[in-house]
C-alpha cells in the first residue's frame, strides 16, 4: 500500500499508521495509534506506561520494522538501575587514544606531537545508544526501555536529549541530530517518573487488550490455532487477570500458552484440568500463584465462575464485625 501523500488528512495518516503497524504484526486500537502519530508529527517523545507485558515494547519494534522501506533503524536503550551516561549515551575510547599519543612519541604519527584536541574529537568518540540514534541519517526509532528502572540522576541528563535531540560533549561541543528519530520510552510504574520528564513528552497509558482485541492478536500470531481454542484460552486468561496474582499474565504469556496447547493438539481447553495444570507454567511465574491455581480454582475460571471462596470469607468477615 502506497503512502498517503503530503495532503492526505490527520486521520488517513492514522489510519495508514495503523495498517502499517498491524502489516508488521502488531494490533493497535485507534487511541494508541493517535497517540503515536501525533508524537510523530509534532516531534515529541512519546512516553507509554502499563503494566509488564501489555505490548509497550513490541509497539517500538513493530513501529521500526513498519518503516523498514525508508531503511528505518530501531536502536534500544534497556534501562537498569545504575545506568550511566558512559553506558547510554557515549565512551571515550581510552585505548585508542593511548595508542595515538605512543605511537605520536615515537615519532611514528608524522606531523609531530598530537594535541589533545587532536585525541578528543569524534574519531575517539565510542556511540552508545543515545549518541547512536541522534546520529542517524535516515529514520530511527529510539526506544528507551524501562525508564522507571533508571535513577532520577539519569532522568536529569536524559532531558536534554528528549527537548532538543542534542548531547554535550565537553571536549567536543553540542552534538545535534542531522535526522529527528521517533522517541518511544516506557514504563512499568514501579517508580514515579519527575515531573520534568513528563513535561517533555507525550503520554498515553497502554492497558490490557479487551477479549476481542486480544483474540485478534492470538489469531494474528498463530493463524494455525483452532478459532475455538484460540477463544476459550484468551477467556480464560482474561478471567485469569481478574484473580489476586503476583504477576499478572500479559499478552505474550497469552501467545505462549496458546502456542504450548496448540504443540498439545489441542483443539479447546481441555475438559481435564491436569492436562491445564502442567501447561500452567507458561502463565504463571511465581510460586505463590502456581500453587493458589488448584484443579477446583481452575474448572471454575474455564466455566467464568468466580471463586465462592472468596464471597464466603468476605460475608464471615462482614458477620464478625457485627
């Protein structure tokens, strides 16, 4: 499908955003889509928190692979706590630098002594991936992974870079990027992110898939599973987010699942539950949940029963008060 020329409306835009996005496997709603068109046209980052799992990741690698023809390059920043500006945005390569300066001793350079501006410029200078992706000449997407991960101090530098797409390197100058990329950070909300940040960029929350949205991407994934296990298995894990987990199922747990029962051959979800156990793992990844799911919990989530359990301590508790 040809692009939309410079005079197609915002919503044709979008729209062919979203077609684009789902050529290259990934399923967004109308909502998201905006979202992500918007930052694109007004060249602002765009920060997307949710829960682990939902599909914030998956939307910056499709975003990049749906632009592979205009030679579009995905560079990634995982963030983790500790990290610094040698490890995020660029290094000086000390070794290299050592090596010019022996070898301009030993008379082996030719003009003579090197100076310092000499092994301080951009021939030294190692790109780490905030440097990497401001530096590219064609389209880029930019994701910066897990930011809640990272300290506040990195947030501080980390600002510069998301208003004006440029790094400080003392010993060089301003390094400001020929080519604007596409900047997508996210989040988990294990922290809360500064104010400062948040100013900066454009915001969407990025929730659960509904049933349908869901099953549209199971489907999409594994155009080979069963229409009816396909459905069944995303109820059931929809009523499974519903429960008191740890850590909650997201969408590739889903797809992993799904995968697990169609290697099974099966069909639909099992009418036997120990058959349901033993694949359990690929949803649940704690202990504790692992073991709250027994063979009577499970039957009742496959049949959209909830647990009476549960009422009858909450009516025994309420009787108590009394």
């Amino acid at each position: 499908m040809a692009a939309p020329d410079a005079s197609a409306s915002p919503a044709t835009e979008a729209r062919f955003l979203r077609e684009q996005l789902q050529r290259s496997g990934y399923l967004a709603d109308e909502d998201l889509t905006t979202a992500v068109w918007l930052a694109s046209a007004l060249q602002r980052p765009l920060l997307i928190e949710g829960d682990a799992g939902v599909g914030k990741t998956a939307l910056a690698t499709a975003l990049a692979r749906s632009q592979s023809e205009q030679g579009a390059t995905l560079v990634r920043l995982q963030c983790f706590e500790g990290l610094d500006l040698a490890q995020a945005a660029y290094e000086w390569n000390y070794g290299r630098q050592l090596m010019a300066i022996r070898l301009s001793e030993s008379g082996q350079q030719g003009a003579g002594p090197v100076r310092e501006a000499d092994v301080f410029s951009r021939d030294y200078l190692l790109e780490r991936p905030l440097l990497r992706a401001i530096s590219q000449t064609g389209p880029c997407v930019l994701l910066i992974d897990e930011i809640d991960r990272a300290d506040e101090a990195f947030e501080a530098f980390l600002l510069e870079v998301l208003a004006d797409y440029q790094i400080t390197v003392p010993e060089i100058g301003t390094i400001r990027a020929t080519h604007i990329p596409q900047v997508i950070l996210t989040s988990n909300g294990t922290r809360e992110l500064s104010d400062a940040l948040r100013r900066r960029c454009l915001y969407h929350y990025l929730d659960y898939p509904t049933l349908s949205r869901e099953i549209a991407i199971v489907k999409a994934a594994l155009p080979d599973a069963d229409t009816r296990l396909v459905e069944e298995a995303v109820q059931f894990v929809q009523r499974l987010r519903r429960e008191d987990l740890a850590k909650i199922p997201g969408i590739a747990e889903t797809l992993d699942w799904v995968r697990a029962l169609f290697q099974l051959r099966h069909t639909s979800l099992p009418e036997d539950m120990s058959a349901v156990l033993g694949s359990l793992g690929c949803l649940l990844k704690t202990r504790e949940d692992r073991f709250l799911m027994g063979a009577d919990r499970l039957r009742q989530l496959v049949e959209g029963r909830r647990s009476v359990g549960v009422a009858e301590n909450s009516t025994e508790q309420a009787k108590a008060s009394t």
